[in-house]
C-alpha cells in the first residue's frame, strides 16, 4: 500500500496531535493538516479539573508541546474552524466558514460534547467542564463565590468537587448514583472514595435526582432536587455525562451509534478513520466493541491508526486504563472494571488508605485497580490481564 499523499485530522487535542506526531516518527512525508474548533494551540484536558482549575498552573502550562514542537510537526495547523460537513467520497470537510480542506487520508478526532441540564444556558452561573475555555470561566467564578454544586457524581464530578473544596469553598455535590463513580468502579471502591469526600468536608446528596435550576436575575441560585429539597448555589458545575461529537457528521454516510463506528482497525470508511473519544471499534482480544473515554486511550489508538494509514493492517487491542487524582488518592484502574464485578483485594489495606483490588465477572478477572498503589497495580495488570493486548505496538519497516 502506498502513502497517502495527503492526510487531514479534524481535532487537534491529544488523539488528533498523537496520529500526527506519529505519522512523522514513522517517516511520512505527505502533507499534513491538522483542524480544529478550539482557538488555542493543542492542550491536555486532564488538568483542567484540577491544577487548572485550582489556579496551580498557568493555562500555558497545559499546552501539549511547545510552539517549537509544533513548527517541526511540518503541518498546517487550522485553529477557531468548526467542521461542519464531511463528504467521505471526496475526504472533502467543510468548515463553519465555508472553508473546504481534503486528503487522501482523513481521521477524526473531535472528541466529546458535554451534557446540559434544561434551562443552564440561560443562566449566569452555571458551567461544563470540557474545554480550557471552560475552565477558565469555572476559575473565575469560583474565586468570587463560597457555594458550588456540582451535579454528577462521576469522574468529572469527582475530581472538580475535590478541587473546589481544596480551594476553600462550601461544596455539595449531587448525583442520581449510589455512590461515587459507581458505574466505572462499582459500590466498594465507589463507598471509600464517598468517604473520602465526606471527611473533607464535602456534602453528598446521592441518589437524588436533580429536578432543575433556580435563579435570580439571570444568575444561578440553587439546584432543585426532586425531593424537594433546595441546595444553594452561587456556582453550578454540571457534570453529567458526554456524548460522541457527531451532530456535523450527519448525512456522511458513516455508521454512527455510540460514537463513529470503526473496525478493529479503526477504519470507519476508506480511507477514513476515527481516534480517541468519539471512535467505536471492534475489539479483537475481548470480541465485543469498545468506545473509551480517557487521555490513555486517546495517544495509544493514534499509533495504530498512523500505522494502518502508512500500510499496516494493524487491530488495535489494547488493556483499558484511566486514573483519577482527588486530594490525596490517586486512584488507577486497569481492564473493565464494573460495578456488576466481584471485587476481591489483593495487596495492601483499605484502612491504610493502600491496596490493589481485582474484578471479576464469571470467574474471569475483568479488571484490576490501586489505590494510591501505582507499582503493584501494574504488575496485577500483567499477571490478570496481558492476554488481552495481542498486538505489538507499530514499529516502521
């Protein structure tokens, strides 16, 4: 198989980026665009929620590589140009502002669009957390107010209500789930790290569904449960999800359900493929599909991509990951964990606040986790898991 000629990615965050940089490592000399709707350069989002958040980094600090690293990327980097329209045919992608950019390759890499509770946008007050744009905002209003709610006990939820309490305000955080980040690590996890949050001050209405906004003037007052019971706000971060950002894909042609629906080489038509966040693919090593939502994810799908849009044929199986830093837990979960598992500790003590634990769903281990245990969960993940990752990253010819 030839080199494309050319290869177009829309979205330069942290997958997008990746598949570029790891086309250049592998030799390729082609030309080389990478679009995006954001105006700034190329960040992480990780640290939005946190050292961003908090006001202990810069926003320059988040930047993916320097202005240097990317005038050595060779490519033409189109920032603030919303993709509005995609012809898989021609690899042809049309721009908010009429702008048509194509290539011979093209990979999509816009990631996720957060969800919005009825009636947010019309209030002053109240934020997503998705973009840096969107931190900044969050930051802004924090330093001015003492009450924060945050709707969503997931990861998101989590990890801004952590921040938030550590900056000194008075937090509550809301959430239809029994406990925190129950759906990803299940009850036993969830309960220790709704303890951790407890001890710090944080208040948790969880199992409460959230009914809407009050405000006043335009501006935010409080969250309305179901149940009747008001909490104050003078800040409202909703954290409740996201979805694929797919809404300027219709009428492509492309398969889309839970995400672009992608083989396992992550193909979603000829020549066309998708990475990261929005990418559904077919994982060979479980036999079942996959759309992951983590920054590990993100840079390790982009080898396999480059490699199959320079001539591999290249399924891409790797072993889940994703971390979370609330205070002081660092929290690190390997394969699928699930709230559906059996979990069993392997090393170390919950009392001592340091253990390693292992999933498991029909005597098979299906996922392994540390708790501030980062050395022994990668070893657990080897021993309990390496069977699943059955290909070798790409290396060139």
């Amino acid at each position: 198989m030839t080199a494309p000629g050319s290869v177009l990615v829309v979205g330069a965050s942290a997958a997008g980026l990746s598949t570029a940089e790891a086309l250049r490592r592998h030799g390729y000399q082609g030309r080389l665009t990478l679009l995006d709707a954001e105006r700034h350069q190329p960040y992480d989002r990780p640290p939005l929620s946190k050292q961003v958040l908090a006001g202990a980094w810069e926003p320059s600090r988040a930047q993916l590589r320097t202005h240097a690293q990317l005038e050595a990327l060779q490519a033409e980097l189109v920032l603030g140009e919303p993709a509005v329209v995609l012809d898989v045919a021609a690899r042809a992608v049309t721009t908010a502002s009429g702008r048509v950019l194509r290539g011979d390759a093209l990979v999509i890499a816009t990631g996720l669009t957060p969800c919005r509770l009825p009636g947010q946008d019309g209030l002053a007050g109240v934020h997503v957390l998705r973009g840096l744009d969107d931190a900044l905002a969050l930051r802004q209003d924090l330093t001015a107010a003492e009450r924060l709610v945050v709707v969503g006990e997931g990861v998101l939820g989590a990890e801004t209500a952590a921040t938030a309490r550590t900056m000194g305000l008075d937090v509550t955080l809301a959430g239809m789930g029994h406990t925190l980040l129950g759906d990803q690590l299940g009850d036993v996890v969830g309960t220790m790290l709704a303890r951790t949050h407890a001890e710090r001050g944080v208040r948790l209405r969880l199992g409460a569904v959230v009914e809407g906004l009050t405000g006043a003037g335009g501006r935010v007052t409080g969250v309305r449960l179901a149940t009747g019971e008001l909490l104050p706000a003078d800040v409202v971060v909703v954290a409740i999800g996201s979805r694929p950002a797919t809404g300027w894909l219709a009428g492509s042609g492309l398969t889309m359900t839970d995400g672009i629906e992608c083989d396992s080489r992550c193909r979603a038509a000829e020549g066309v493929y998708a990475v990261g966040d929005v990418a559904s693919w077919e994982h060979e090593g479980l036999g079942r599909r996959l759309r992951l939502e983590n920054r590990t994810n993100a840079t390790e799908q982009a080898q396999v991509v480059a490699a199959n849009i320079l001539g591999a044929d290249r399924p891409y199986t790797p072993i889940p990951y994703f971390w979370t830093d609330q205070y002081d837990v660092k929290i690190q979960a390997h394969g699928l964990p699930s709230a559906a598992a059996e979990v069993d500790i392997a090393e170390g003590d919950p009392a001592q606040h340091r253990f390693a634990a292992r999933y498991r769903q029909g005597g098979q281990v299906t996922g392994v986790l540390g708790w501030n245990m980062a050395k022994q969960v990668r070893v657990l993940r080897q021993q309990a898991l390496g069977s699943w990752q059955t290909t070798q990253p790409f290396a060139p010819a």
